[in-house]
C-alpha cells in the first residue's frame, strides 16, 4: 500500500499506477456478523459505535467487469453508518445476504463482515473490462446508488428499480476503508479545488438534497418560496439551505443551538429557529402531541419568513412529521427522506386533505442528479460542509459523534491520505471562494 500512496503523492500517471500489484488485504472500517446481538436489550442512545465498529485488515475482492478498485485518500461519517454500527433498525447482514443471493458477483458481498461507509474520495487503481469512462489515475469522488443496470426497472429513474441499494449499507465493500471496490457508475470527476476529506464529504447528502430541492423528482424550489429546512446545519440540512439560496427560495433553518445557529447566519440564511432555546414540545408526552406548539412554531416562521412553507425538508420523522404537516402553507409539500427520531409517523390528517398538502417520499439520487450536485461542488456554486476530521482507526468515535448529535455537518475521515489539506489541485478557484469554502470548519475550530 505504501508504494501505492508514494506514486499517487508524487503524481504518477495512469498506466504507472496500474502497473503497481494490488494487495491481497487492505485496511476497514467493519462491523461483525457474530456481533448483531451485541447491544440486545439497550436503549438505542447506549448501543456505541466505538464497540461494534473494527478497523482491522480484511482480503481485496475480486474484481467484476462493471467496477472498479479505487485508493481511497479519504471518506465520512453518513447517518447510515450509525444505523449499521448499532445494528437498527435491522443488522444489515440481511442486506448482504439478499445481494449474494442474486448474482455470482453478489455472493462476494455476503461475507461476515461488513465494510461501512456509502461516501469516498480517491484514485482509480483498476477497471474491470467493460469500464469505458474511466481509467486508472482518475481523481474521483464516489456517490451510493448502487444499481443493477441490466435491470429493466432502473432505466427511467435508477431511484426507482426494483434493487437499487445504497452502497456500503446495503452492499458491502463501502468507503471506510483504504480500498473499495464500486461500480463504474458510482464514479464522478473528483472537485479540484477540494482537499480529499472535503472532497469526500459531500456525496450522499449533497446529492440527497439535490433530489429532494432541484431536481423534478423532488420539489423544484422556486423564487420566493418559503422552505423550512430541519436540522439545517446537519449532513443533510446544511446543503438543503445552500440549494433553496441558490434558486431564490428563502430558508428557514431549525437548528438547536446559538452556535449553530451562528453558522447557519455565516452560511447566508436569514431566518434561523433555534428549537431549544425557543423550547418546542410538540409531544406533551409518549403518545400526545400539542396542537398550540404546532402554532406557535408556525407563528414564529410566519414572524420571520412573511409566511407559512411552501416546501418543508422532512427527516427527523416522528419529533416533527405533526408540525411539519401543520405549518405547511395550503397547497405545499412536506418531502421526506427519513425518520431519525422515529418512523411510525403520526400527524393530524385533516391538516393535509383540507389544505390540500402532499407529503412525498425521496431516496437518496440517481445517477443524473448525483453527477449535477457533483458538477455545482467543482463550479464552487454549493460549498462542502466539512467541520471536523478523524482518522480510519477513530471510525467508530466518528459515528458516536453523529449518533449523539454532536457534531455539525460532516465529519470527515482520513483514509490513505496521511493528514488533512492534501489532494487541492485547482488553488485558484480555492482563493476565489475563500472564506465561503469553510465556514463550517471555522465554526467548529
Ligand atoms: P445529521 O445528524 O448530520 O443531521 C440531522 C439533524 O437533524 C441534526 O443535526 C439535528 O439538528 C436534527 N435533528 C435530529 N433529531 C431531531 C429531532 N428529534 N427534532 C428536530 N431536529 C432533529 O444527519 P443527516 O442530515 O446526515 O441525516 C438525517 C437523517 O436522514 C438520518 O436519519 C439519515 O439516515 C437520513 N438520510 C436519508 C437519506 C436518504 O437518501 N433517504 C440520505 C441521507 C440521510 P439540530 O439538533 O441542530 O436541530
């Protein structure tokens, strides 16, 4: 692995890289098949990554004809790995013995151990034989849909076929690691203005965002538009904001601190809620949610935005879905990819017939919107939200912090990449942006 670190630092070409022999085994982040029953019986905020998370050596798979080996320099933390490290809301091995059950290729997947992380930046090393696009050298960034393109189901939207998984949660060989092993089709053009941890940030939320707030599969945000954002400096929320700014829409961000919602006003959002301080209980208890806080949330909006949301960015779930239905303005969308705090949803249902609201689900992106959130990161017109960064071995740390909420937008982690700030090869577009590039990563400093 040394050699191949050394020849991608000075800068090795292509066919210099693809000369160096691949190892039999690489470094990664996994948890354990014999491991599921590790936290039986605890409550969810006790089960701890920084137990069922090893980073241990584990063999190279053999390459398919449709993928490619990729160095990784760096990757993050996803809520998905929180998922997959406390084994919730279901051990994921049970995705990865469906997926050998499907294919020749599949079977390498279903293995006793499972290779976390649906995010990563590096190198190619390898493509398998029918890879056309890309070639060993290649600086790339890698998104998560993870789809079986002979499948007639995936040729409208890939979201829409029938095994579309999310790369390195619901397949194995993910991005926590210092190689992975991914379909060609996962592969976009690397930002050259970024450093490899910022690089790697971005992917699966960003483009999660993308979907859900520029692109026709989503709500198309328009000029004016008033959009409540959840969480609007989390993994998610942070890129959510930058898109409803950069198509005229007004943000209005819900974040649970003075210092978040600090950053939020360093990002350019204007209206900032922050539920702590103002003391939202939409639950009175277990069972029984209050009508007159809905209100009053929706009175504060109305204070700051001039109006009620046209769209709101659903994903903390069962805490907010009742809130969120009923500040919608007549006529708009609650769209929601999630239910972080719970996904047996309940909300007052003539809230959404009689206002004629739509609630819309939405998954992660295809390929087509995955690369366009890729393209609006390499013109600086959306900015990585990098705010801290650990190494592979602190993996499980990593997932603690975004399991506890204590982080703000992504946490980064070196993986081959031997310290922060490397991998920039564009430093002018780098001083054009300037301070914009970090605001998240001043923030935690
Ligand atoms: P983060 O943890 O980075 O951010 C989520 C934010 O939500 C937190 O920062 C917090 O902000 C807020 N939040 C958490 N709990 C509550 C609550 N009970 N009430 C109100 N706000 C809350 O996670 P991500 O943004 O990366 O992901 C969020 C969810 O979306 C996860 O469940 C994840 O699995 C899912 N997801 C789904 C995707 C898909 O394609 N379907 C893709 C990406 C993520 P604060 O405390 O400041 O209010």
């Amino acid at each position: 692995m040394r050699e191949i670190l050394d020849a991608i630092s000075t800068g090795a070409s292509g066919p210099d890289l693809a000369a160096l022999p691949l190892p039999e085994t690489f470094r990664a982040a996994t948890v354990r098949k014999d491991e599921v029953e590790l936290f039986a019986g605890l409550p969810s905020e006790d089960k701890d990554p920084r137990k069922s998370v090893h980073v241990s050596y584990v063999p190279l798979p053999e390459l398919a004809p449709d993928e490619a080996v990729v160095a990784v320099m760096a990757s993050a933390i996803n809520f998905n790995t929180v998922w997959t490290s406390i084994f919730e809301p279901l051990p994921t091995f049970l995705f990865l013995e469906r997926l050998g059950r499907e294919s020749v290729w599949g079977k390498r997947h279903d293995l006793p151990y499972h290779i976390i992380g649906s995010d990563a930046c590096g190198v190619v090393l390898r493509t398998g034989s029918a890879v056309r696009n890309w070639k060993p050298g290649d600086r790339v960034t890698i998104h998560c849909n993870y789809v079986d393109d002979q499948d007639p189901s995936a040729h409208d939207d890939s979201m829409l076929a029938v095994n579309q998984r999310i790369w390195g949660f619901e397949s194995n060989f993910g991005g926590l690691a210092d190689l992975t092993v991914v379909k060609a089709n996962q592969l976009m053009p690397k930002p050259a203005h970024l450093t490899w941890e910022e690089a790697a940030c971005n992917a699966l939320t960003n483009s999660t965002s993308y979907r859900m707030l520029a692109s026709p599969n989503g709500c198309l945000v328009q000029q004016g538009q008033i959009v409540l954002v959840w969480g609007a400096s989390g993994g998610l929320g942070g890129y959510a904001c930058q898109y409803v700014l950069n198509g005229g829409g007004i943000p209005v961000g819900v974040v649970s601190s003075p210092e978040k919602a600090e950053m939020l006003r360093d990002l350019g959002v204007e209206a900032v809620i922050d539920r702590k301080t103002e003391g939202y209980r939409f639950w009175r208890d277990e069972r029984t949610q209050d009508p007159a806080e809905w209100r009053r949330f929706g009175k504060r909006i109305r204070e700051l935005a001039g109006g009620d949301p046209d769209i709101v960015f659903e994903h903390p779930g069962r805490q907010t879905m009742g809130a969120s239905v009923f500040v919608t303005r007549r006529g708009g969308t609650v769209i929601t990819c999630a239910a972080t705090s719970g996904y047996m949803i309940e909300y007052d249902n003539r809230y959404l017939w009689m206002s004629l609201k739509t609630i819309k689900g939405s998954h992660f992106a295809n390929y087509r919107e995955a690369w366009e959130a890729n393209r609006l990161i390499c013109q600086g017109r959306i900015q990585p939200i990098l705010s801290s960064v650990y190494r592979l071995e602190e993996t499980g740390e990593a997932a603690f912090q975004v399991h506890h909420n204590l982080h703000e937008g992504k946490i980064g982690v070196l993986c081959l990449a031997p310290e922060e700030g490397l991998g920039v090869t564009d430093t002018e577009m780098r001083e054009r942006l300037g301070d914009r590039l970090t605001v998240f990563r001043r923030h935690e400093a």
